[in-house]
C-alpha cells in the first residue's frame, strides 16, 4: 500500500492557490490558514510524515539531519543559477512531480573542508 502525497498536498478543496508555494498557510493568523469555502483545513491536508500511532520512524532523523546539513551546505558552497533569468523568475520545482524539472547550477567551493 501506499499514499500518493501529492494529490492530497495540492487539493484544491483544502488550499488556496494549491500550486503556489505560500508560507501563510501555516499561520494561524492568516486568512490563508483556511480552505477556500472559509473552514478550517481537514488536519490530514499535510501530512509529510503522517502522525498518530504510524507516525515516520525517519521524522526526528530527518529534522535532525536537515537542520546541520543545510547550514554546512551553505557556508561550505556557493550556488548559481546557469540561466541568468532564474535569478528574477525563480524556476517551478517540485520533488513529487512525473517530469521533474532539470534546473542546471554553478557550484563553487568557498571554504576547504579540514580532515580530522
């Protein structure tokens, strides 16, 4: 069995503007925070690691991980668009997609690395 997170993260009965990516949603004080009929959001509308008894064994691992490795990322690294254009519009990117878009970047070491 499994649950094809997409449809449900992008229903269009739960959110407003399914497709855009809007941190306001998550604010409780936003009029965002509400489906578009004006209810409140079914607490399944996002679920990225569901909850409840069959909650992801990989949830703290991966808030963990994320939190040190995201920093290293970018002390360590220099990231940039290989189109110029990207820089004003930034390119529609999404993990869950069919056709995943290729957005080429530059990479550039900005500190070495010590060996211990």
């Amino acid at each position: 069995m499994s649950i094809n997170f997409g449809p449900i993260h992008k229903d269009p009965k739960e959110w407003r503007n399914p497709d855009v990516f809007d941190p306001e949603r998550f604010n409780p004080h936003s009029e965002m925070y509400l489906r578009p009929d004006g209810q409140p959001r079914n607490p399944f509308s996002f679920c990225p690691f569901l909850g409840g008894r069959r909650i992801c064994i990989g949830k703290t691992f991966a808030e963990v991980l994320t939190s040190f490795t995201l920093p290293l990322a970018m002390y360590h690294f220099d990231f940039e668009f290989v189109d110029p254009a990207h820089k004003k519009v930034k390119p529609n990117f999404q993990l869950a997609t069919p056709k995943t878009p290729v957005i080429p970047m530059h990479v550039r070491t900005l500190r070495k690395v010590k060996h211990i």
